[in-house]
C-alpha cells in the first residue's frame, strides 16, 4: 500500500508539477547577497538622482509599494518622453534567466544600466553623470565602502550589484497559490483550483511553466522566448496593434525572432493591468482570451476565462513589509 | 538666593526663548489625528494615481525619503511640465499656520487639494477624476470607511484631511539642535553654538522665530511674510532674479505684499538646497550671505558665515523611520 501510494504520488507530482516559488532568489557568485549591498540597493533604487534631472527612479516605473510597475501602457521618463513598451514588474524579475520584454538584458546587473542612459527613461548621456552625483553624496561614499569593502573605486558595475541586489528580494514566494500548493488546501477558492486545472488542460502552461509561470528555468542569461501572436491572422492583431513592435528581432536582427518576446510571468498578473508589451489591452480576462487565441488557436468559454483569471488572482502578492529607505543627502549644496 | 536665580533664569529665557520642537503636532478639531486616517493619508500621499497621468505623487516633488522636496530649483509635475518654484519641505509643514510660499492655502487640508488640479504638476481637469480613480480601487474604499466611518462618500475633502493627518506626523523634533536645548550640551558642535550666538545678535530670529525658525505662533490660516528682498538694491537681486516673482502680491494683488513672502522654515534648511523660491541660490553659505544683505543690510565676516550654517546643520532631521506603504490594487483592471 505504502509503495503504491508513494507511485502514484511521484506519477501525480511529474504530471502536474506544481511547484511553490523558493523562498529565497539565488544570486550570481560574483555578486553574493548582503545586508549592506540590499540596504544600499534599496536607496539607489529609490533614489531619484540616479536620473539626469532628478525626476525619475527606479521605483518611478517599477513601484514597489504597487505590483512593481506603473500602471500605465507605457512608461513615462524624464521631461515627460514616454516609451514604446509596458513596464514589467520588478516583482520576481530575480526569477527570470534574461531581463527587459526582448531579453536584452543577460542579468539584473545588466538591466539596471540600462535605463540611466535611455534618453526617454533616465536621460543620462552616459554613466559617468550618475557616478559623479553618487560621490558628491558623503553618505552614499560610506555606504558603498561598507557594500563593497574590498573595491577601490565607485563603479556602475557597483550600481547596478548593489540595485540587483535589493531587486533579489523583491519576491512573493507567498501567494495563495503558493500556500496552496504547500499544503493549504483552503488558500485558493473553488474558481482558482478550477482555473488552475484549465490552465493545464488548455495548454497555457506549456510556455508559462515553472514556480515563476515564466518557462523552464534555465541559465542566467539564455532567454525563453515565443513568438506573439503565435496564431497570426485573428481580430486581435490589429484591434491590439500585436505586431508592429518586432520584438526581440530587435536585438538579434535574427528574422526567426520577429515578433517573438521573453515570457512573462504571471506572479501579480492581476495587479499589472495594461497588457502585454505595448499596454494595449485593458482587462486580464481580455488578455486571457487574446492569449488563448494568439498562442493556443484557442476560443475559451466565458466559465474557463472567470476560472482562469480567478487562478492567476491567487498567484498575488504576498507583498513583504519593508522600510522605507532614508536617502543620504548633501549637506547645503545643490546637485540639480 | 533661590529667588534670585529664578528671575535671573526667567530673564535669560526670555531673553533666548531656545524653543525644542513639540514632539507632536497638533490637528485641527475637524480633523482629529487617527491611526487610521495617518495610514490611508500616507497611502494617498505616495500613490501617483492621484495625478491624471498615474506619474506624480505628492512624495514626488515632497520626498520624505530626503529632506522633503525634490532638490531642484523648480519641480517637474505630469508631462514634463515645469512649475516656477522651488518645492517647500514637507517635514515641519505641520507647524506653519498657512501653506505655499505665497501663504495662498490656509491649511494642511487646503494645501493637500492645490497641486492635484494645477496643470503644471499632477494635472488633473478638477478633483472628480481623482475621486473617480479612486473608488475603482476596492481597497482605497475599504480604508475610506475605516478612517471616515460616519461618512457616506468619498469626497476630495477626506482625501485631504487623510493627506494633512499623515503630514501631520512628518515631523523632526530630534535633531542635534532640539537635543541641545533639551539639556544634551554635546549635542552641537562649538561652530553651531558660536552659530547659534550669531543669528541671535545678527537679527536673523526677528523673522526667523520660534521653534520651527518660521516666524511667531499664530493661528492656523494667520500667515507670516516678510518682503524679499527687505533692503532692495543690493548685487543680489539681479543675480539670482530676486524681484521678478511677486510673491504674495499674486494672492492678494495688495501693493504692499509685492514680494512678500512666507517666511519658510529653517529646519532641515541644510538639505534643501538649492535656496528660495526661484530655487536660484545653490548652497547654504550664499543663502546665509543673501539673506543677511538683503535682510538685515549686513555684510557677514567668513567665520559668521560659517558659523551660522553650522547652527543650520545642527537642525537637519532626525528623520523618524517609517514603514514603506503599500498602495492598494485593482484586480485585472486598467486604470490609465
């Protein structure tokens, strides 16, 4: 009996795999978690003078206190430019093997360069800018000596390890689906366990797999990608203008990769209304049936859209209680 | 001997009235402080859904994160837009008796509604879209009914007294300076007690009063002003465009307040440069300078200069520490 039971059980478990997110994101050897490098992460994170005219942080795109974005179908930088793409969520990015809608980005450390020198985000001409405000600030001086005490000098490779860092906390290992499938069979209501069952059936999970709901997990730096609309030719094309940004063809010039995107996860889906890269669709149950069209050639019933949103709403939060960082200031002079 | 030393302790109280800030603000009767109202005020002062665009927060322009305004010498609201002056700190905006520069609000309350309808900053056509936003987010509605439980709707007033009640605590009793009057001699450096000596016989506290450094108690909705520059005429005035903005004259188109101004606070004066309300004066030492020629018609010696800034120093912060809000979500809906 004993035996029988343990079977079916590992059968069960490699039929469905549903797996809980870890509890802790790893970091990359040469960039190891510590308290001092999150601390000082957290401020840089927070800290509007990374920005070319003191406008525009990390957080300004990418609210922590919300799901991690901003809300809006694109984002808006300095002096009011506003970009092409939708911000994805800051939440769990740690969980993704390349960063940024086309993956251009190997590493988080190589995400949060980017956006300092993109003329519609930060507005940087360079990094240097960004270096030389960080030295007028005695207190950031400090703190960087204390997060990287064996480095001479004050890099943006310091920058970004540090930001990268805090960024790794930034995870929501405890949503009702997560304790659900930890063992707390009431987490998730009657619809979620219905929709969590149609998410399989239909075929969704054949990209969005694994505890992030974003593809297998791979190596740092290679990328899960698919192509958007899958399906081309129905109604959503135009109604949501789905392929007129090409994509990660972009980075690659590769023509096999046009129109094909890095797989997003669903953790906080339901907190991250505009849809998809360009913001276009308001609702998740329009973006679930735009993606079982596009993806799956698929018309899903309403019944199968209300459970399948009911679903990804357990995969919310729990968003984790931090302190609010106090940013080191300068003492009677201006930097703007 | 007992006697004697009484009056003579009476005299130099008198005489120095060195006032520590209250360690609490006081609330209006119409808007007693709650746990509940200073919760939801904060969620509202850090959520950029109060602004048209879903872009600019109240901590955008008044960081809390720092010093309490922005660091530049005019904000930047929705689109880019450039407003003409420089952000007043919030930290301590409890303790003046009326708001703005130019005195034109009468109340936290009244304040908190201002900048939501200015097109320059989180442009919004009236308040009824920033009501409307706000009652799509099923967890805003929530907290409304716990902090206004006789209330039946939300109206843009709650939203502000929620606002002013949060701002109300906003406040920074314990800095160097506040622990010396208290009775910590060591609590300020000898520049700042020879600094201290000097605003004293200088005449900078003939404005410059109280506790908050802001002018005379009077009651809310009383403002205190003060014309800049007092002696016109000086090198000054050209050089940092002293007379172009009329000040209070704007409000009240009186000939008398032509430049007239709300005497602002000194406290945490070090961390808000760049100075004034053209944000034109980028460090402290000019600002003391400036203020002392067009002031008081005094020419400062170096060391009275310096002297003096450490005074300044020695009333930054301390900064209480917070809890970072979390702003409440809409489930599987857009709201820009």
């Amino acid at each position: 009996m004993n035996k029988l039971f343990v079977l079916c059980l590992l059968v069960h478990t490699s039929a469905f795999a549903w797996d809980a997110l870890p509890q802790h994101a790893s970091a990359p050897a040469e960039n190891p978690m510590t308290a001092q490098k999150i601390e000082l992460g957290k401020k840089l994170f927070f800290d509007p003078r990374i920005s070319a005219d003191g406008t525009v942080s990390c957080n300004s795109c990418h609210n922590v206190m919300k799901s991690g974005d901003d809300g809006r179908p694109h984002s808006v930088g300095i002096q009011g430019k506003e970009g092409g793409r939708s911000a994805p969520t800051v939440w769990n990015a740690a969980f993704l093997s390349v960063q940024f809608w086309d993956g251009r980005a190997k590493s988080l450390e190589e995400q949060a360069k980017g956006p300092m020198i993109n003329p519609v985000e930060m507005g940087n001409s360079s990094h240097e800018p960004v270096i030389s405000r960080i030295l007028k600030v005695p207190g950031y001086v400090e703190e960087f000596k204390k997060a990287f005490p064996k480095e001479k000098d004050i890099t943006i490779d310091h920058v970004a390890k540090a930001i990268a860092t805090y960024e790794r906390t930034l995870i929501t290992p405890n949503s009702p689906y997560d304790l659900y499938v930890r063992g707390n069979k009431k987490a998730m209501s009657a619809a979620a366990i219905r929709g969590m069952a149609t998410v399989q059936s239909v075929g969704c999970l054949s990209c969005h797999s694994g505890a992030n709901f974003s593809g297998p997990t791979l190596p740092e730096g290679v990328g899960f990608y698919q192509k958007f609309p899958r399906f081309p030719g129905s109604e959503y094309d135009k109604k949501y203008d789905l392929t007129s940004d090409s994509g990660r063809f972009q980075v690659t010039k590769n023509p096999e990769d046009q129109n094909s995107w890095r797989v997003p996860t669903w953790r906080n889906i339901a907190l991250t209304a505009p849809y998809f890269h360009n913001g276009k669709v308001q609702s998740l149950d329009e973006a679930v049936r735009v993606m079982a069209k596009t993806q799956l050639n698929q018309d899903l019933k309403p019944e199968q859209v209300s459970d399948i949103v009911a679903f990804l709403e357990s995969l919310s939060g729990k968003f984790p209680d931090q302190k609010m960082p106090r940013l080191p200031d300068i003492s009677g002079k201006a930097i703007y």
